[in-house]
C-alpha cells in the first residue's frame, strides 16, 4: 500500500495558506473599509459646522438693513460648500449600499457584512440629521425675511396677505415690491433697498433649496427603508439580558423549593430561558467579535457621539447554577 501521508499533509498545509490568505484579504479590506467609513465622518462633521457657520450668516444678514458684501459672499460660499459635500456624501453612501445589496443578491451572509450595514445605516441616519437641520435653518431665514418684507411693506402702506405676499415671492423680479409705491415721498429708500435684499436672498434660498430636494429625499427614503436595522444587533443583546435575567430569578424561586420537588415545571422554564439566552448571547458575540478588531479606530475618529449601537450595551452573562 501506497505511503500517502505526505500528500494529505502538504494538502492540508495548502488549505490552511488559502485560509490564511482569505483571512488576511477579508481583514485588508475592513480595514478599507473603516478609513473609508471614518472619511465620511469626517465630511459629515464638516457639514455640520457649516450650518452652523450658515446660521451665524442668517442673524448677521437680518441684524442688518444692508447687510455688506463680504458676509452675503460668505453665506454664498458656504451653501456651494455643503452642496459639494452632500453630493459626495450621497455618492460614497449610495456606493456601500450597492455593494452591502450586490453581497446579499448572493445570499452572503457574515459578522463583516453585518458591521458594513450597521455602519451605513449609522451614517445615513447621521447625513440625513445635519441635512435636516439644514433644510430647516433654510426655511427658518426664509420665513424671517418674508416677515421683514411684509412689515417694510406695512410701513409703507402696502398691506398684504400671505398669499399674495407669497405669489410676489415667486416673481423673480424685485421690482414688484415697489411699484405703486416708488413715487411716494415718504418711502425712505432705505425701506426699498431692504425689500429688494430681502426678496434676492428669498430666490437664492429657493434655488438652493431645490438643488438639495432630490437629494435629500433620496436619503431620507433610504433611511426610511432601513427601518430598525441600526438595533437589530443591540435588539439580540438586549433579548439575551432579558433571558438570563429571567434564569436568575427562577434560578432563585427554584432553590426554594428544590426540597420538595427536584423535578418540575420550574426545572423545565429555567433550562428553556438558560438555552435562549445561550442563543442571543451567541448572535450577539458573533457580531461584535469583528467589531472588537476596529473599535479603537472608530472610537478615535467618532468618539461617544458615534459609539456602535451594540457596544454601548453591557450584558450580564453569569446565570447562577442550581445545585442538587
């Protein structure tokens, strides 16, 4: 009989180098993976201080009859600025979610996979929030210049309603705030210069609001569609705190009666919570095992503000034993 010792060993070796080189291929590309995503938290962080720089703009523009060239310029570059970060936001997002759906349409499932989608899911909740809070400080400085129209209009006489004061919003002239008051000698051109101002900044909002809206409807629906993704993993972490909690205090009534029945119902509801809580906790270690690997890098970057749903969560994992 032929020694075929050799070969199985040198394929076993084989098969472990292969193993080996998927292992270290799937870890290289986490950790692509976790610069790209720390990247993105970067650009939203940046556009989060950039509203914030947009709000500042607001109140110095509307403190001011004649706002100045300089902070009216500011405000512009700042809009261009989150209009350019959103769109590569948007671009980076869309592209993870095509690979995180290409890798499900193959029926892949790992802990790797699942990291990628709780990562994601974080990140869009996270670009819609600031984006939200954009559209809202828009609408906020478009509401308070209609006002100052409207009672630089009141002052002149020129009463309106909101619906015709709106209806005039949508001309793209500025002109059709003064006529019919232009050869009133009373009207200060101060008052005019401030109608006109505020009724340009109203079309400049406009434009920017619009160029935002199909964006932004296109993450909030994809935010929408993830639905309570974000907390499955803590939802499992949760269930296995629940169970054991439950071990442990049937663990406890049982001891007080182990006397008279070593055998029964409450043997039964202990060793059925025990085997489920066992079941969560191991889902659960399952996913963070390789979310273990890279929390000290995304801590770094994010901090608490961007800690993992499910490594904020601390499960009791010793059941007491009841003993005979």
């Amino acid at each position: 009989m032929k020694d075929r010792t050799h070969e199985l060993r040198t394929g076993k070796d084989s098969d472990e180098d292969e193993e080996v080189a998927v292992s270290m291929d799937k870890d290289r590309f986490m950790d692509e993976f976790f610069e790209q995503v720390e990247e993105m938290r970067g650009y939203i962080d940046a556009l989060a201080e950039k509203v914030e720089e947009v709000k500042r703009n607001h109140s110095a523009i509307l403190a001011a009859p004649n706002p100045d060239e300089k902070t009216k310029a500011e405000l512009e570059e700042l809009m261009t600025d989150i209009k350019k970060l959103a769109n590569k936001v948007r671009s980076k997002l869309k592209s993870i979610q095509h690979s995180i759906e290409q890798e499900e349409g193959q029926n892949r499932s790992s802990a790797d996979l699942r990291i990628r989608k709780t990562q994601h899911s974080t990140l869009s909740r996270k670009f819609v929030e600031v984006m939200s809070e954009y559209n809202a400080t828009q609408s906020d400085y478009r509401e308070r210049c209609k006002g100052r129209i409207q009672r630089q209009l009141e002052i002149t006489g020129r009463n309106t309603t909101n619906e015709e004061l709106e209806s005039m919003l949508e001309s793209d002239n500025p002109a059709i705030f003064t006529s019919g008051i232009i050869m009133d000698s009373n009207i200060s051109e101060q008052a005019m210069n401030e109608i006109e101002t505020r009724h340009t900044e109203i079309i400049k909002l406009e434009n920017s609001i619009r160029e935002l809206h199909d964006m932004f409807m296109d993450m909030a629906m994809l935010v929408e569609s993830q639905g309570d993704l974000v907390n499955n993993i803590e939802k499992n972490v949760r269930s296995a705190e629940e169970y054991v909690e439950k071990a442990k205090e049937e663990t406890k009534a049982a001891i007080s009666v182990r006397r008279v029945s070593r055998r029964g119902e409450m043997i039964d509801r202990i060793e059925y919570n025990v085997e489920h809580s066992v079941d969560y906790v191991e889902r659960a270690v399952s996913d963070t095992k390789k979310a273990v690997k890279y929390q000290s890098k995304a801590r770094r970057v994010s901090g608490v503000r961007w800690a993992w749903p499910f490594c904020m969560v601390r499960v009791p994992l010793r059941v007491p034993v009841l003993v005979a």
